[in-house]
C-alpha cells in the first residue's frame, strides 16, 4: 500500500539558532514519503544559509522566498502555494519548534480513518507545559461542529498553533492564494473554523510536537495586551452562532464580553495610576476589533471599568504587584 505524500512546510525568518533542530525533527519522521519546504522570508542571519546545506544533501528539501520581505499570514501563504500536487497531507512547523519522530505517522493513521478529517491535532508542550488537553480520550474522530464547540465553550483548545496540526492538502489549494486569511487575529484558529464548518476533526491523544515561546514574536506581544480575553470574544462573534445554540451563544457571548471589558476597564485604570497609556495596547484592541467589523462599545467600556475596579479595590496588593511586573518586564525588554 502506498503512503500518502506530504508535503512539509517550515516557514522562517531570522532563526538561526533553533532552525537545524526543526529540521532534524523533520527529516528524523518514521514516515518518509515527504517533500519539505522551508520558505525563507529574507532572514538576516545564517537561517537561508542552513536551509541551503540541508537542501544540498537532501533533494525532499526546497529552499524558497517570497518576492520581498512579508507579513507572518502572507509569508504563510505563499508558502504554502509551493506543496506539491501530489500531496495528500500538509504539515505546517514553525522554525522554532519540532516534532517527535512519530508525529507525521500517528496523524496520517488518524486522517485516513475518516475522509471528512480536514484538520488532525495532537497533544504538545509549550516549553515544560502540555497543552491542548480536554478533548474526550475515547475517539480519535470527530465531527468539526463538535470541535468548535469545545473551543467557544471553553471546555478544551484543542486547536494548537500551525506547528501543532495536520491539514488537508486539498483544503489548501481549495483555498488559494489565502489559506490563511491575512487580517485576523490568530489565523490558526480562525482557519480551524472555517474548516471545520463542514469537514470533520482528528485527534490524536499523543504529545507529537513542541512549540518554544520566545520574546519579542508576535506571540508575545499578543500575550501583553489582554490577547486571551480578545480571542474568546473575536471567536465568539464570528463563530459562535454557527456553531451553538441560541441559549448558549447568549450565555457564552455575555460571559466572554464581560471578560474582554473588564480587561480593558483593568488596563484603563492602571494607565490612570502611572499617568501614562501602555505603548500599543490599545492600538492593538482597535487593530483587531475593526478587522471583524467591531469597535470599543462605550456602554460596555464603562461597565468595564466599574467591574475591573471593584475587583482590584478588593485587592490593592495584587494592583500592585501587577503595575511592579509590568515595569519589570518593560525595563528587561530594554536590556
């Protein structure tokens, strides 16, 4: 029997020093009907020169580049228009993470069980930390309806990073030139939506990949300005009455927008206690409200505020130590 042709895709910009771990990781899979692209976006250190001594030894590697220098989506994108025809399978790996030898097998065994998956997860570590837990362990297999649910209900995140998923190949080409839609707020996500809107979900109950949080990546700028919050209500709002019930869509979208609110009430605040705005913070709410149609409701923002206040009047010393961590992290930023 033939094995399904992948086509692996490592995207990378300016990293040097994790980019030979990656791709070992790759080239190390017990599947080895692989082709692999690593589509250098213009880096400024050693990154294409790694890539190019990987290619010369090995001819399942391609070295591309965009046109110029790109934004992450767009980079993505033009990545991903490079798989081969043949290619059943896509697997995505980012330039800083890697997979256990296993990965690609364990998650073809999965897809092919069902020809409605699309999109196929796994367990990973984030660093020392797992992550995508809470998906029922008694199947491999699911529909993408129920999929979703989990993540707008909060009850599993199954979805990852790119690094941490399979894809249809076909659901790629379907999809060209922008797989990846280009002004969204965590396009993973966004993208395992609108997959799953009529193709079905895998699963497989293994750790297979490890995802590395570095500072300064978009990742992390995220991380500071209220992201977790913003990305349950931008989920909400775009998704969540196709995929829940009306009593539950309106008890979900009050609690997510009761979250977000109290956040930005919270960041408010403190912006009044140093006298000064948090660089980006809330250019980055509107940014990302407005790619969706949406803006800071001034009724909400008021309750917003209230609620942040009475929560950080009940604890002074929290208020406090957040402002004195805040500081920190800013003045390490600078070293």
């Amino acid at each position: 029997m033939t094995e399904p042709f992948v086509s692996v895709v490592t995207p990378v910009y300016n990293d040097e020093p994790y980019l030979e771990e990656c791709i070992k990781s790759v080239l190390a899979q017990s599947h080895q009907d692989f082709e692999y692209i690593i589509c250098n976006n213009h880096s400024k250190d050693r990154s294409g020169e790694i890539a190019a001594d990987y290619a010369a030894k090995d001819s399942r590697i391609r070295v591309v580049s965009p046109p110029e220098f790109s934004p992450q989506a767009k980079n993505f994108n033009f990545a991903l228009s490079q798989i081969d025809g043949r290619a059943k399978y896509c697997k995505m790996l980012l330039s800083d993470d890697w997979m256990y030898p296993q990965c690609m097998q364990q998650m073809i065994e999965v897809a092919e069980s069902n020809p409605r998956i699309v999109l196929v997860s796994a367990y990973r570590l984030i660093g020392d930390r797992p992550d995508c837990f809470g998906v029922p362990v008694e199947r491999s297999s699911f529909s993408g309806k129920e999929a979703c649910r989990w993540q707008l209900l909060g009850t599993a995140y199954p979805f990852g990073s790119e690094s941490t998923v399979l894809y249809g190949a076909e659901a790629i080409r379907r999809r060209a030139p922008t797989f990846f839609p280009e002004k969204r707020f965590f396009m993973d996500v966004d993208i395992a939506f609108r997959l799953l809107a009529d193709g079905d979900f895998g699963f497989v109950h293994q750790v297979l990949t490890y995802s590395r949080y570095q500072p300064e990546t978009v990742t992390d700028a995220a991380s500071h300005f209220n992201y977790w919050p913003l990305l349950h209500y931008l989920m909400m709002e775009q998704y969540g009455r196709h995929f829940l019930s009306a009593e539950e869509y309106e008890k979900r979208h009050n609690e997510v927008t009761t979250e977000m609110y109290r956040g930005l009430g919270e960041q408010w605040l403190k912006d009044i206690f140093r006298r000064s705005r948090k660089k980006g913070f809330w250019e980055f709410q509107r940014q990302h409200l407005g790619d969706i149609g949406a803006e800071i409701r001034p009724g909400l923002f008021a309750k917003g505020v209230v609620n942040a206040g009475l929560h950080l009047l009940g604890s002074l010393g929290t208020l406090r130590t957040k402002l004195q961590n805040e500081k920190a992290k800013a003045a390490a930023r600078r070293l």
